[in-house]
C-alpha cells in the first residue's frame, strides 16, 4: 500500500529546481470526502460521491451558462503532492515508469484533471461528480469538456485543417 511521502524500490528523486510562480490564481476550492492520499481513488468515478467545487469572488459571474454542459473538465493544484520523482513505481512491484507516462499526482507541476459529471450549480457552488483529489484542494480552471463544446466564435481557417489522412485509432502505442 502507497504512503504519502514513501519512496519504493527502484523509484528516483531529485533535487527539485526551486519553484517559480507561474501566476496561477485558485479561484476556487474542491470540497471532497477524502482527506488522506491512502483514501481518495486513484480516478474519479462518474458514480461517484456528489463533491463541491466552490468559486470565490470576483469569479462568480464567469459561471453563466455552465450549467447547460452535462460533463466539465476540471484542473486543480495538487497542493499536497511531492513534486521531486522521475521514475515511479505506482504497483509497488520494483517496475518503474517515467513520472510523464503515468497519472501519478507526484510531478514536477502537480495538476489534476478530472472530467466530472454536472449534478447541478447553486449560486457559486458546483455539485459534481468523478473528482479523485483530497477535500480543499485549491481549483486552478473549469470548461466545458471538449467533446461536448462547440465553438461560439466564427470558425477560422485551422478549425478545417486535417491530418495526412492516417486514422490514430487507440492512444496508446501497441
């Protein structure tokens, strides 16, 4: 079983660089039923527990019209992350993986992604579903998932610009 702050066999820190503000502004906080790492899934479940995503002032308004999208995709600061591993072993069986080819919240910019199910909005208050990241995590953006949102703007050129034809099939290389 993970501990917070363990390091297993085989697994690589370094001496992080130190932090740089990027200028990011939590604009919101994530309130969740998980408090410890040990607890919270590792991915967020569509049937999952109803979380809370509060937005604070003067970013209130900028929820109009979110409430017509079924899914949002949602991007918050794992705050409690160590940020200092290259290689990882999540299975705790010595086989190591790059930090960037896992969902690790361990990484040099630890952000979280979820794409959660919209239960409803109450003034500045977001009830979802599918998060998997611990109660008070800071909320760094929210948009409409991607495949759900069509753009608003008039289409320019690169909307109609395609590939060389060849069909990507799955994500992940054979």
């Amino acid at each position: 079983m993970v501990r917070e702050n363990e390091i297993r066999e085989n697994e690589v820190k370094i001496e992080a660089p130190e932090t740089v503000d990027a200028g990011l502004v939590f604009f919101g906080r994530i309130r969740t039923p998980w408090s410890s790492r040990m607890e919270t899934p590792r991915q967020g479940r569509h049937d999952g527990p109803v979380c809370e995503i509060e937005i604070f002032e003067p970013w209130v308004p900028a929820l109009k019209g979110v409430e017509r999208f079924e899914r949002l995709e949602i991007l918050y600061w794992l705050d409690r992350s160590r940020r200092d591993l290259v290689l990882q072993s999540p299975g705790d069986n010595g086989e190591v993986h790059g930090t960037f080819s896992i969902r690790s919240p361990v990484r040099p910019n630890p952000i979280g992604t979820s794409i959660v199910i919209l239960e409803k909005v109450e003034g500045n208050r977001l009830f979802v579903r599918g998060l998997d990241c611990l109660d008070g995590t800071p909320l760094i953006d929210l948009k409409p998932e991607r495949s759900l949102f069509k753009p608003i703007a008039a289409p320019q050129k690169g909307d109609f610009e395609v590939g060389d034809g060849v069909h990507a099939g799955h994500c992940q290389k054979a």
